[in-house]
C-alpha cells in the first residue's frame, strides 16, 4: 500500500482517512490540551483526536469509532494524546467511566500517574485523587468521570460498566491475553453509547511479540481501506526499502511523527547508541523483526523497562553493590541496584571497563563510601578479587545457587516489568551474548559457552537478587 499524505506534511504508512461529513470533537481536545495541560498536540496527535472523535451523525451522543488501534515508534507521544483524550472526557461528560492499562500493572500505574501530574494544582481543581494500591482512581467532581488503572491480568474491570478503555504497549500481550481484555471491557462497554476501546503500541520483535498487536494490526490495515469500518487505523513506520539501505539516515527517520516538535534526528540517533539494529528497526523504526528466539532476555522487553530519566541517587545503605569480571579476563563490571517507591528494584551500571586491574581499588572506594552491600559469585577471575577483599573485610560471596536463583529472578523479573535499570550497553551487549544453561532449578547465564562476555549481565542479576534484603518502602494507606 502507498504511504498517506495526512494534513500537516505527515506521511502515515496507514490510515484511516477523516470523514469531513461527520463533526468531531478533535479540536476540543486539543484545546483542552493546551489550556488545562499546557500541551499542544503534535499535528499527528491532533490528527488522531480529530478522527477518534468523529461524531456518528445517524445517532447523535455516540461515536461513529468503536475501536482504535495506533501503531507508532518510541518517542512518538503516544501515551501523551491518550492523556489528552482521558483528560478531555473527564472534564466534558457526565459520569464518564475509563479504565487503562499497559504493558504491565505497574506500568499501568505510572501513566495514570503522569495523567494526575499533568492536572496543576489538582488540590484546587475540583479532582480527587485515591493512591491505594489497588485502588488508585481519579475523579472529577463537577462530571462525576472518573479513570483508573487496572493490571493486563486483572479481568476484573471495576464498576457495572465503562466508556472507555485504552491499551499501551500491547506488543508483548499473547493472544490469550488480549482475548480476556477484550472479553472483560466488551460486556462492560455494552451499555454505553460513547464507548470506545484504544489500543496504541509500538511493534515488538517476533521473538518476543504475544501475537496480539500482529492480529491487530492486520484487521487495523484493512480497516484502513473500508470507509464503512468501525475501526480507526493510524500507523506511522519507516519505509522498508529506505530502512535496508540505510537505517539511521534521513529518509529511512523522515516518516518518525515527532521529528520537528518534541525530537530531532539528532536526539533520535543518540538514542540509538549501543542499541543492537534490530533493536533500532523495532522501536524507532517501527517494523518488524526477527528477534533471537534463544536469547536468555528479549533485547526489546529489556529495553521497554529502560528508565525514560535520570534516577535519584540512593543513599548507600539503600544500594546493593555487584561486581563481575568476564571469564576471559577481558572486561569487568559493577552494578548498583536498589528499590523504588513500589518496591521493585532498580539498576544501573556504575562502572564497567577493560581493565580489570581497577576494579578491586573502585570497589574500595565504594567500601570506603559507605557502601556495605558488596556481593559477588567467586567463579572464574572473579574469584581472586573476591577472595583478596574478603581478606580485608570488605564484601561478601555467595554460593553458585545464589547465582543461579538471580539469573531465574531476573529473567521472572523482565517477563513481568517488576524490573526497571538505567539503560547501559554493556548490558546489550551481554543480553546478546548470552547463552542458558538450564538445570532443575532453573535458567541462569553461562559464561563458558557464551559467545562473549557476559560480565555486564552477571552483575546485574545479582545486584536486583540482592535487593531482596533492602528494608521495603511502607505502603502508603491512604
């Protein structure tokens, strides 16, 4: 199919063309945006409210969309026009009922999060805020609308019934997944005249794709086609040809929907630093790839619980320190982690470098800082820079089931986004290399039949293992 030209100098790979026949309430949100979030919509975003909100002029008070499906790449501002369109409805319909979730639970958690951010002075706004876990819901008193999150496993939806439902990050979700959403939200959406179900995503790799936006996204393009379709369809990738040739060029970025408003090519590119390609291609390119169906962690589930800022430095009684040196002796790794406010923990790469001779003074120098949580499995090379500060009192071993219980905990971990870190290439790079081993306890990372090392990866899952003897932070009862 030729690419769309959309208003506003767009190209979309795929999309359902406005119906100027039908009026919407598109620019109502983005003027909603403007005033109450002090956002303006980028011309793509604005593009999606106008469709999502063409009015069903045969049924007046109901939308002619019943569905909406976005396809768009990382860095698009996905999540950020569903805000705006949440906030919208909460401000301009009675009684209006929306539900959201994401990836994971906890990711649902923190866009309905963001959303309460973006409501200034939310005191003196006439919105109510519960923050119970399990309970979290925002209400605006003068409409009685109300939004909540709900987890992807929870096929519960709470209350009678709902208008709307929106889906972020569904590529990881299996089709049996998206089924028990879908048969959750159907029944509870029945009822209500201005329902509709929203689901925005970016692609995932083969590898690690649920199946679910595949299936999406193929009844979405030829839903495209058909102007009678109840299905709005809006995909934003990069040319395949243009993408082969070159994938970080001009032509292959020029499709990307944010370029000119909130990035640039050169932001897009840095972010492109010690990404594998395929890795680029899926989340900044948005197209399909193979993924390594062997690998111990999916590269794009990892990079999906990368964190989108700087954290705030914990205090050394707070962190967990982990060190590694790579089996051939050619690298060696130190990893912190710790946990955050939900407590789920939280790592990054503190110090990684070729030579190995440093790492014994940097991990005095922690010592000496005040950082007492120094583990590390004495296997290898590693052992004799266990063994020596060991000697001196400084750090402690542990045995290889140890090793083995955080490998499984890290994999457990990423599988269900309880895991976030500080994006680190080293860590790329040793997800790549790394081969299982698989016995009765279960998966961990083999350093000796690796195709390189894996020094990075080690660290790490002993670092989030670690946490598990960090005081967890009190829950927040009312």
């Amino acid at each position: 199919m030729a690419p769309v030209e959309l208003p506003g100098g767009l190209t979309a790979a795929y999309a359902t063309l406005r119906n100027p026949e039908r009026p919407s309430l598109g620019p109502v949100v983005a003027e909603v945006s403007r005033r109450v979030r002090d956002r303006e919509l980028m011309p793509w975003q604005a593009y999606f409210a106008d469709v999502l909100c063409e009015i069903d002029t045969d049924h007046p008070g109901e939308w002619w969309y019943k569905k909406a499906v976005v396809c768009v790449p990382r860095q698009a501002g996905k999540s950020d026009v569903i805000g705006a369109v949440h906030t919208h409805r909460l401000l301009a319909f009675a009684d209006h009922r929306a539900v959201m979730t994401a990836q994971t639970g906890k990711d649902a958690g923190k866009r309905w999060r963001s959303y309460v951010e973006d409501i200034p002075d939310v005191e003196a706004s006439g919105v109510t805020v519960m923050r119970g876990k399990g309970a979290e819901r925002l209400t605006y008193e003068k409409t009685g609308s109300y939004l909540e999150p709900f987890p992807p496993t929870d096929a519960a939806i709470h209350g009678d019934a709902i208008d709307d439902c929106s889906v972020d990050e569904a590529w990881a979700y299996t089709l049996e997944q998206g089924a028990t959403i879908q048969a959750a939200v159907r029944p509870a959406q029945a009822t209500r005249p201005m329902a509709q179900f929203m689901l925005l995503s970016t692609r995932g790799s083969e590898a690690a794709s649920g199946g679910w936006l595949d299936s999406e996204i193929a009844a979405g393009r030829a839903a495209a086609a058909d102007p009678g379709s109840r299905t709005l369809y809006l995909e934003f990738s990069a040319d395949p040809a243009a993408a082969d040739k070159d994938p970080y060029s001009d032509e292959a970025l020029a499709f990307h929907p944010a370029i000119g408003h909130t990035q640039s090519l050169r932001r897009l590119r840095d972010l492109a630093s010690g990404l594998p390609l395929a890795e680029w291609r899926r989340a900044f390119l948005n197209l399909p790839t193979e993924g390594d169906a062997d690998a111990v962690i999916d590269v794009a589930a990892w990079t999906g619980l990368a964190l989108e800022g700087a954290p705030t430095r914990p205090r050394p009684a707070e962190t967990v320190i982990a060190y590694d040196v790579a089996r051939d002796n050619t690298a060696a790794t130190i990893a912190a982690a710790w946990l955050d406010s939900e407590g789920d923990p939280v790592t990054a790469v503190v110090w990684s470098s070729a030579d190995v001779r440093d790492l014994d003074g940097y991990l005095r120098r922690l010592w000496a800082d005040g950082y007492r949580r120094i583990v590390a499995d004495p296997t290898g090379p590693t052992r004799l820079v266990a063994e020596t500060l060991l000697d001196d009192g400084i750090g402690k071993i542990g045995a290889y089931t140890d090793y083995q219980d955080a490998c499984q905990e890290l994999i457990d971990r990423v599988k269900t986004g309880t895991v976030s870190h500080v994006q680190s290439s080293a860590v790329i790079a040793a997800i790549q290399a790394a081969r299982p081993r698989i016995t009765s306890r279960g998966t961990d990372f083999d350093a000796a039949r690796s195709d390189g090392p894996i020094d990075a990866l080690r660290a790490t899952a002993l670092a989030v293992h670690e946490t598990r003897h960090l005081a967890k932070p009190q829950m927040q009862i009312w």
